[in-house]
C-alpha cells in the first residue's frame, strides 16, 4: 500500500455497529466488565481507548512500525521515553534542538541523575567521541530545530549497533511522510503530533512508534503509570488530520522550495537554512533520508540584528507571528525569544543560534501571496 492509501485507510474499520466509516470518538472513562476481569478489551480509558488505538494503528503503520502510542503532549511523548533510564545513565543528544527537549533534559532529568552530552550530531565522529559505558540512548532531531541541520540517521544507527544503545528520533518536522526512521535502523521515532500530522493547529499531542515489543511494554507502562494520554476528541481530530497528511506535505514541500529560492536570492537576506537548497552542507544527507526537503525554513537577514528580524516579523500579513508549526497556514517565529528561549544564550551561541534567526513555517497558501509577503516585509 502507497503512503497516501496508508494515510486515509490504514488502521481504520468501519465501526463495528454503526458502520460508521469514520472511528467514533469514545468520550468514555470506563467499560463494563459482565464478571471481573471479562470485558471486550478495553477496562479504563487511561490504559485503551478505542478512539486512540484507532489513531495509534494508523501512526504505527504510517511509521512502517509494529506499535504505536499517543501521549496528551510531544513533551508527554519524551518524557515517557527518558523515564526508562536510571540515576547515572547517560543520553547523547543533538545540539541543536527543540527548546522545551532541552529544557526537559536539562532542567527536570539531570536532577533525578541523568546526564546529558549535547553535540552537532551532523558530525557522527563527535557523537562517538562522547559514547562510553553509561551511555544508553542517541536523541535525534532531524531537519534539527531550528538551524535545520541534517542528521545521517543511518550512520546514528550504525553507531548505536556498534555500541549496542538505542536510538530515538525525533521526526516532527519530516514527518512519516518524509522519512520513516525505523526503516534506517532507529529503535523509536517520536512526534509532536501538535504539528504537521494533526495539521490544523487545533490539537497538542505526542506519539511514539516502535518495533520491539519489549519497548512497547517498557513504554505502555509507564505511559499508563503516568498517564500523560490524550482525549478521544483529539485523538479523532488528528485521524482526520492524517487523511490529508501527503498531500498537504507536498504542497508544504512545493511551497517552502519557492519560499526558499526567493530568500536566497533576495539582497537584504543573508543566511538561509532549508536542506533542499544544494549549497545546504548536510543537502546530499538530506537528498538520501527524505523523499522531499519540507516546509521549514529558517534564515536571517544580512544586517543581521535582533532589532531589524523582530521589524520583518511585525511587518508579516500571512506568515502569522505564532508559536509551533506545521498548520495549514504560515507562522513566523523569532527562536530565540520564543521556541528557544528556554537554552542559556552560551548554549544557543554555541549551536550557531542567532538573536537575528527568523523561523517560517510554511502553510498551504497561495505561494504568490507568501512571497508578496515577505517582498513588503523585508523590503
Ligand atoms: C521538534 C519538536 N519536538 C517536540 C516538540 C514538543 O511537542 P509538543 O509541543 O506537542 O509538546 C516540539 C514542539 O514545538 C518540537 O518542535
């Protein structure tokens, strides 16, 4: 079955009576039992729902993986995942990352005795560099957020093998329709669903897909242990969501390529950071793992202050100036003051995060109205 079939069937059944075609949404807490323990599979709505194993099937397969979970959160979604470690076990994570992963890693997990090694994973020799017997987990982000750098996750994979530790990625900006990370070799792909799979900004959720069994156990228990799940209304939103999700990436893909190719040629313009440009230093990697290159784009402009990025993003009609990404229409965003405010200045310095960045994420407009856009915008 081809991607697009996959996104409008897989995992769904006509409800079984109704025949409703599309998965009712189950606002229920609990399920009768006819004797304790004899019940149709589901017990309480923390563990199963059916609306939710509805959506989490069609992750799963979306994924090319065996198992799927869905979280209230793409933070409920990690937060699951780092509690399978212990006090003293160590995670290699990119460098460049989603401001709210580095806070949870920094500011919640190192103080239950988690470490973490933050490097340019671009460079897969100084993620070796830092692996030792502690080590347990590589945590990609790939297009990273929000320098869009590329992560050879095949190489990660080969690494992780190697060392035998596992590999998570974060695949919120590809998406399953853009790469499949299980297929490269990685343990768990994780998403926030908030963004382009849901696709509307009308929900906030997470989800984890995996292969293992054992994994899925590990991380069903402490899921329903914690119980960070999402309510059967969002759960039906994104099925819907998911209908359109190929072809609303591939208008986004369109869409971001011209956005791209106009800010990199336009004068004011200085840096512009979208790996389907050929002068992107990760583009072959990028070419290779991702069937397109997306629709996020960030850049700064050649004079290179805060002061005249934050003009641009006040003068913007249509590139809403907004949190989060992914929607059917455009947002802008000034990281460091909002996605990324969260990373001490030295880090964000570090990881080549300007106070001059401006982030797009590019919607499903009329192209011609997103460039008019940026022509009065940055002049
Ligand atoms: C790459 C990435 N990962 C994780 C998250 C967290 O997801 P959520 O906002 O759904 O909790 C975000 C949110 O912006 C993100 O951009």
């Amino acid at each position: 079955m081809k991607f697009g079939t996959k996104a409008i069937h897989a995992g769904i059944e006509p409800d079984p009576s109704t025949g409703a075609i599309m998965t009712p949404i189950y606002q229920t807490s609990t399920y009768v039992q006819t004797s304790p323990g004899q019940h149709k599979g589901f017990e309480y709505s923390r563990t199963h729902n059916p609306t939710r194993k509805a959506l989490e099937n069609s992750l799963a397969i979306l994924e090319n993986g065996k198992h799927g979970l869905c979280f209230s959160s793409g933070m409920g979604a990690i937060d699951t995942i780092i509690k399978m470690f212990e006090p003293g076990d160590e995670i290699i994570s990119t460098n460049d990352l989603y401001g709210g992963s580095y806070r949870i890693f920094t500011k919640v997990f190192q103080r239950y005795g988690l470490k973490f090694n933050f490097v340019p994973m671009h460079n897969t020799e100084a993620i070796e560099e830092k692996i030792n017997e502690k080590t347990k987990m590589l945590w990609v982000e790939t297009p990273t957020n929000p320098l869009m750098n590329i992560i050879d996750i095949k190489a990660c994979a080969a690494l992780a093998k190697k060392h035998n530790i596992l590999l998570a990625v974060d695949n919120t900006f590809s998406t399953p329709y853009l790469q499949n990370p299980l297929d490269m070799g990685a343990d768990i792909v994780m998403h926030s669903v908030t963004k382009y799979i849901a696709g509307h900004s009308d929900v906030v959720m997470g989800a984890i897909v995996v292969n293992d069994d054992k994994l899925r156990d590990t991380l069903a228990f402490l899921q329903n242990s914690c119980g960070a799940v999402p309510g059967p209304q969002d759960c039906f939103l994104v099925l819907r969501g998911i209908k359109t999700l190929h072809v609303r990436m591939q208008r986004h893909c369109e869409n971001g390529r011209i956005v791209a190719e106009y800010l990199d040629k336009h004068p004011k313009v200085g840096k512009v950071y979208w790996p389907g440009l050929s002068h992107h230093p990760n583009h072959e990697v990028a070419a290779q793992q991702m069937k397109d290159f997306g629709g996020m784009i960030s850049f700064t402009l050649k004079s290179d202050t805060k002061e005249d990025a934050v003009k641009v993003l006040e003068k913007f009609k249509y590139f809403t100036l907004a949190e989060s990404l992914g929607g059917v229409e455009s947002l802008s965003g000034h990281p460091a003051s909002m996605t990324h405010a969260s990373i001490p200045v030295a880090e964000r310095q570090k990881s080549g995060l300007k106070d001059s960045l401006i982030r797009l994420s590019v919607g499903l407009e009329d192209v011609e109205d997103l460039v008019e856009d940026l022509r009065q915008a940055i002049g």
